[in-house]
C-alpha cells in the first residue's frame, strides 16, 4: 500500500517538474487539431448547410432566396413523397424483420456446432465483404425473367418468365430478398458473439431447474417479462439477459443505419418502384 | 449407446443444414465466377448452364483491351491506399489525443465525433459536393479521398484501444527525454497494431466499395474508380453477361483475397467486435 502511494507522489512530482499538464494542454490540442478542423469542414458545415438550404429556394444559379417553411409544406403535400416514405418504411420493415429472425436462426444453428464452424463462417459472410455495385449486377442477371439462375428453381414448379425486376409487384420483393441475402451474415455474426459469450452454466441451470428448451432460449433472447421458466428464478434471467441483449440493441442501430444502401440498387435499375 | 446414436444423428442434421444454406448463400458468387469464363451463347442458353462447357479466358483479356479495366482498378487501389495510410495516422493520432491528453474541450469534440457516426452519409452529400466545388476540387482526386481521409468510427475505435495502455508507458519516455510526437509513432502506434489491422480492414471495405461520392464527384473517365466504371459498363454492355462477370469477378477479388487471407480478423473488424471489446 505505501509502495503505491509512494509510486503516485513520485509520479506527481515528476509530473510537476516537466510540466507534464501544459505539455498535455498544448499537444494534446495540437495532435487533435487534425480532426478539428476535418469534422468542422467536412461534417458540421455540411450538416449546418443543409439545414440552411432547406429554407430556402435554390436552382444552384440564382442567388438563394429565403423562403421560411414552403419547402417542407409542398414536401409534405406531395404525393410523391408520401409514396417514398411509404416505400421507404416497405423496404425498411421487409429487411429488417427477416434479418433478425434469419440471423439470430443460424447464429443459433452456429452455436450447436462448435468444431467446424469457423469454415463456414467464413463461406457465410462472403455476402457481406462483396462491393453492393457486384451484388447487383450478378442479381440482376439472376432475376432476369428467361436466362436468369432463378428460373432454375422457378421453372420445374410451373412458373415461366417472371418478371422479377420489371413487374410493380415483385421489384421490391426482389431487391428485399437481394439485401436479405447481403446483410444477413452481419448480423448473424454479431448474435453469435452475443450467444457465444452467454455462459453455459446459465442454460444448464435454467435446464435443471425445469425450463424447456424454448423457454431457455426466450430468456437468453433478452425479453424477461415473456421469458416463461418461473418467477423464482428471476435473478438468474436477469443475469442472462446483459449478454445479448446489448448485441440485439447494436444489431438494431447497424440494421436501420444500413438501409441506406438500397439507394443504388434502386438507382441502379431503371424500373419504377411505384 | 442410443444417446450418442441420437446426439451424432443430430448432429450430422445440423451439418446438412449449414451445408444447405452455405450452397444456397455462396451460389450467386459461383455463378458470378463460372459466367465469366462462359462464351455469350452459353450464358444464353436454355435451360441455364452451370458450368462452361470449355473454360475460357477470352473475357478478361477482353476486358482489360476494350474497356481498359486496368485503369479503373489502378484508380481504386490509389484511392484506396491512400485513404488508408491517412485514415491509420490520423485516427491514431487523434484518438490518442482523445485517451491519453487532458485538453479544455476533450469530451465535447469525443461527444461531437460519436454524433457524426449517426448521421447518414447521403443526407450531407449535396452540401458537400458543393464546398468541394467551391474548393475547386470537383472530378479530382483531392476531392474524391479527402471528405474520407479521418472516419469517426475509426477515431472512435483507435480511442477506446488507446486507454488500455497503461499511462507508465507513456510517462516514462517522457522522463526519458523523449519528444511528445515521438512518443506517438515509437510507443503508442506500435503498441496498438490489433487496432490499427481492424481500422484497416474496415477502411480498405468502405473505400474499395465506395460508390455515391465517386459517382457524384468524378465526370471524368479516366479518374474513375471500379464500382462506377462497373455501373457505366453494365449500362453500357448490359447485354455482355460474361464480360460483366469478369469485370464483377475483377471488382471482388482484392476483397476476397484478403478476406480469404485475413478473415478472422476481417470478420471482428467489420462487425466492430474487436472495438467493442476493448
């Protein structure tokens, strides 16, 4: 104990004597100045700008002209609008939904094996590490409707010529099956560490004192009010439950952050979402 | 005896079942590598062919001749290694500040930093585009690499794996005499290389995958980076399916060598599990 005091003093002192306060005052400014100057050019005035801009009505070669709130008034009165945000939410619910459910399956299916499933792992996630642009162009020639790979399932059932991409139906489908397959691994990957981390001893003794499967799994999936096995052993779902249920909340941000990769693809095809 | 029976049973299900869903996600990429060396009326025919009757390389010299892919990828690994040589000094330097240095606003710039990682990229692209304009940077090169040059998460990351070295470190070379900026690049970078191999990863991703800004900011074609030349040939030679596989074929492999090389490492670093960690 007298050691480490004496460890701290000597270390104040010396602090003291080089001055290491200003020292750290002055470099440590100076070694951030970089990232001052950066998120000030490059992140804040762009944010700050397009709050600016919105006020006003701008074609880029007359001078701005300010316009209070007109901008966002025929925004919100246009159909168009309304029909890209309902768009919008369609893609966001019909990614997001399927993801969690298939993720959290296989992370699950992953768990069971423990030998090896590094090798598939890696098999899984090629999705994800794949530029979005490459992603499109192979799903677009597979959707095509006569020689694409899909009419290798389609057809033996009885389905000819779908028009995957061209039809006001099935466009969004299609490109929600496309970002299905490109994020699911992502997450998966971020459930299995949530699982892997959940200690065994919990399982097995939520198992002996009575809990099925099933109800083993609701609680480790966070939910406590709905985790079924008893009340009695509240503490010990409480105490399972901060291993995953961060990992679900961080799924969840990246999920809804991500999204705004569907921006090519639509871009990409010429069809008409609408 | 009947329970292992049951448990290897089972076992080999759950095997069958990864297998299934590894042929069925891994499928496309395949597909995408067997088309490229297909002639055009193979990838036309009916019923579809899997694999090429005569394997050929035809396409990628054909790539490379016509439409001088080699230019566009030059330009990618450019854009690329630069980014991340300024993206691992500066993350470094700045996260360092962030861990190590007492300054009078430290927490507020942190704070201010985490917030840029809310926002979503294509919200400030406009504005953007035109202060790079204003700096007369439009269709170059400063243009395309600089709004990417410092990422939040990366000083995000570099930060919270630099308060895990311990400050004794630190303070015994400045007893040692040893310069503040010396200290950075002798002790602090060298000690937090896992770090650094995670930030590189994610960057190479981000940079090799770019596609909004380089589409926005470069007109010229000389300049321009794989992932739009990929979109200009699809419109362009919609019609070339093998050559658009090679060229797709070209775009992924960087990535996939590495990832192939790396992928442990590529794995924790893109899912930011390494960081979280600490």
């Amino acid at each position: 104990m007298g050691a480490l005091r004496m460890l701290k003093q000597t270390r104040r002192k010396t602090a003291k004597r080089i001055g290491v306060e200003k020292v750290e005052k002055i470099y440590g400014f100076i070694f951030a100045l970089p990232a001052i100057v950066f998120f000030a050019v490059f992140y804040f005035l762009p944010i700050i700008k397009t709050l600016q801009i919105s006020f006003y009505r701008w074609d880029f070669l007359s001078p701005p002209a300010f316009e209070g709130l007109r901008n966002y008034v025929v925004l919100l009165k246009s159909s168009e609008f309304h029909n890209s945000l309902w768009k919008s939410f369609y893609y966001a619910f019909g990614t997001t939904i399927p993801i969690w459910f298939i993720a959290l399956g296989l992370a699950v299916l992953f768990n069971r094996i423990t030998s090896t499933s590094w090798l598939y792992l890696v098999v899984y996630y090629i999705p994800v590490v794949i530029p979005l642009i490459v992603a499109c162009i192979v799903w677009q020639i597979m959707y095509h409707p006569s020689y694409g790979m899909l009419t290798l399932i389609t057809r033996p059932l009885g389905f000819v010529d779908i028009p995957w991409l061209t039809s006001s139906r099935l466009a969004m489908p299609s490109i929600i099956l496309l970002s299905i397959w490109k994020g699911t691994p992502f997450y998966m990957v971020i459930y299995l560490a949530g699982l892997v981390s959940i200690p065994k001893e919990y399982t097995e003794a939520a198992q002996i004192d009575g809990a099925n499967k099933y109800q083993v799994f609701l609680a480790h999936y966070g939910s406590s009010s709905k985790a079924g096995y008893s009340l009695r052993d509240c503490h010990l779902n409480h105490r399972c439950t901060p291993s995953i249920r961060p990992v679900l909340r961080y799924d969840q941000r990246w999920t809804r952050i991500s999204h705004k990769s569907c921006y090519s693809l639509r871009q990409r095809n010429s069809f008409s979402v609408s | 005896m009947k329970a292992v029976k049951k448990a290897f049973t089972q076992h080999i299900l759950w095997h069958l079942a990864l297998l299934l869903g590894a042929i069925v996600i891994i499928f496309p990429i395949i597909y995408m590598f067997s088309a490229s060396f297909m002639p055009l009326e193979e990838v036309f025919s009916t019923p579809v062919r899997l694999w090429p009757s005569r394997p050929r390389l035809l396409n990628y010299s054909e790539i490379f001749t016509k439409f001088s892919l080699h230019r566009y990828f030059l330009n990618s690994v450019l854009l690329t290694v630069f980014t991340l040589v300024c993206n691992i000094f500066f993350c470094s330097l700045v996260g360092y500040s962030l861990a190590k240095f007492k300054f009078p606003g430290r927490d507020i710039l942190f704070t201010l930093i985490l917030a840029t990682m809310m926002i979503p990229s294509n919200v400030i692209v406009i504005p953007l585009y035109l202060l790079i304009r204003s700096l007369g940077w439009v269709n170059s090169f400063w243009g395309l690499s600089f709004p990417h040059v410092i990422a939040p998460f990366g000083v995000f990351l570099m930060r919270q794996f630099i308060r895990s070295i311990p400050d004794d470190y630190i303070d015994a070379a400045r007893i040692d005499g040893c310069s503040e900026f010396k200290i950075f690049y002798r002790i602090i970078m060298p000690l937090s290389l896992p770090a650094i191999a995670t930030l590189s990863v994610v960057t190479f991703v981000n940079i090799w995958n770019l596609f909004l800004w380089p589409l926005i900011v470069i007109s010229s074609d000389a300049k321009k980076t794989l992932p739009i030349a990929l979109n200009q040939f699809l419109s362009n030679y919609a019609n070339d399916w093998n050559l658009l596989m090679a060229a797709s074929v070209v775009a992924t492999s960087p990535i996939l060598l590495f990832f192939f090389v790396f992928n442990r490492g590529f794995i924790e670093g893109m899912t930011g599990l390494s960081g979280l960690k600490e």
